[in-house]
C-alpha cells in the first residue's frame, strides 16, 4: 500500500497563510510521507475543475483550501465530495464564528490582509532597518533600534533578527568579536534599549561553525571551531550579559520563531514598565 499522500494547497491570494499553517499540522505528525503543491490566486470554477481533475489522477489527495468567496468554497467542497477526496478548508468555520461573534457579516474579500496599511509600511521599514544593520553595521544608528541582540558568532543573530523585522520591529545585532566593540551608549543602557544576548552550547556551536568553515577559506578553522575557545567566547559572552543585566536566551534547541517569541515577550514587558 502507497501510504505516500498528495497535498494540494489551494488559495484565493498568495498561499501564504496556508503555507504556514499546513507547516504547523505536518510538524505534529513523525510519519508523514508526502508531496506537495500548491495552487494561488484560485478564484474561478474552470480552475477548480482543472485542479479536481489532477487530484484524481493521484493516489491519497487531499486538499487544503483558504477561499474567502463562500460560493468558490461550496463548489470547491462539493467537487471533492463527489470524487471521493478529503477536502479541508481551513478558515472558513472560523471566519462564520467571528462574524457571530462580532455580529457583522464578513467582507468575503480575497487578498484582504494584504491591504497596504500602516502596519504593511511598518514592517518594511523594520526589514530595511534590520538588512542595514546586520552583523554590527551602522551601530551609530543603535537608538533608532527596537531590539538589540548581542552573541557570539553562529547564535542565529541574523536569521532572529530577519524574522522580528518580518514582526514589525527595527532590530540590529552585533558579533562579540574581537574587533567589534559595544557601543559606549548600550552600556549606559538605564532600561532605554531592548538588549539581548543569545548564547549556545559549545559543541553545538563548533559543529554548525565546521560547517560555516568549510564554505569560507577565509577562516582560522582551527581556532573559528575550537570547543575550548568557544566555551571561552560563551562564558564571556555571559559574563558581559550579566555584567549589564541583560536577559539571555539559549537558542541551543530553540528555533527561530521560538527564540523570536521570547525576545518579543522581553521587549513587551521592558516597554509596559
């Protein structure tokens, strides 16, 4: 038996929200062997045809589908009953309870929260600022921050910060190398700035700079990946965090988004005060 499935991602705008939220679902299931494709800006029967006839073509289709137009859906949703594939949309109840709950009828508009509004422009600011700022550049613009990070080299500064710009917050991170400095105003921080230091585990670290190394022959390997040296970089990296009282986080095994939701909790309840 083919226990292989065929996911067909169907959305009325960009698949963005289903993209995401389908990369939630597979992450709870270990044994989830599966192809996947994905199908934007889908608005028109004729198309809702083409993409039911390639489904039964397959072998354990199911469809996942975002449709605001609620006419689309229920053809969409009735096609796939009659040709026997588990079809899911995954908005559609939820936007019914809140119109419910709101007491006002949804405005059933594809693309909606794509709208350029104020918080759209924010964010692309907040990605200009951080791309300009990565990696200890332009630290003279450091007030103009949100969320400082501080780390020694391979602590996911730069993917955390790209993923709080995407957030909406102006971050800039800066190496604790031997060249680099800390800018005189941190360490006059008196609660002004949002500083944090990201911190791992040695070993983890010398692996993932093997890697980095290997890639760049710039690099002392020797010295770039030894775990005495790095335990050394990390323990001063702490002193200095503590020394300022600054929050660490550990991104050992943490993700990114996961490191990311604690630095905006930090910042939240540093701005609350």
């Amino acid at each position: 038996m083919n226990n292989k499935y065929q996911i067909f991602l169907i959305s009325d705008s960009t698949g963005e929200t289903l993209d995401r939220i389908f990369l939630a679902l597979q992450s709870q299931f270990t044994n989830f062997d599966y192809d996947k494709k994905e199908f934007v800006f889908i608005r028109t029967e004729q198309q809702i045809a083409k993409i039911i006839k390639e489904c039964k073509e397959k072998n354990n289709s199911i469809i996942l589908y975002t449709i605001v137009d609620t006419n689309l859906a229920k053809h969409l949703a009735a096609e796939s009953l009659k040709n026997n594939i588990p079809c899911f949309g995954v908005l559609g109840n939820l936007i019914l309870s809140f119109s419910k709950l709101l007491n006002q009828k949804a405005t059933h508009k594809p693309s909606a929260q794509h709208v350029l509004d104020e918080d759209y422009y924010k964010r692309i600011e907040a990605i200009q600022f951080t791309m300009t700022h990565d990696d200890g550049k332009k630290n003279e613009d450091i007030s103009i921050a949100d969320i400082i990070l501080l780390g020694v080299s391979r602590t996911s500064k730069t993917p955390t910060s790209i993923y709080l710009a995407n957030r909406g917050f102006k971050t800039l991170n800066i190496p604790l190398v031997l060249d680099q400095k800390i800018p005189e105003l941190l360490k006059k921080n008196e609660n002004k700035f949002c500083v944090i230091g990201l911190t791992a585990d040695p070993e983890r670290l010398s692996e993932i700079r093997k890697t980095r190394a290997n890639t760049n022959s710039n690099i002392d390997l020797k010295l770039y990946t030894n775990v005495e040296k790095i335990r050394e970089e990390v323990e001063n990296s702490k002193l200095m965090f503590k020394k300022f009282r600054w929050p660490i986080i550990d991104v050992t095994r943490r993700s990114v988004e996961e490191t990311a939701a604690s630095i905006i909790k930090i910042y939240e309840i540093q701005k609350s005060k």
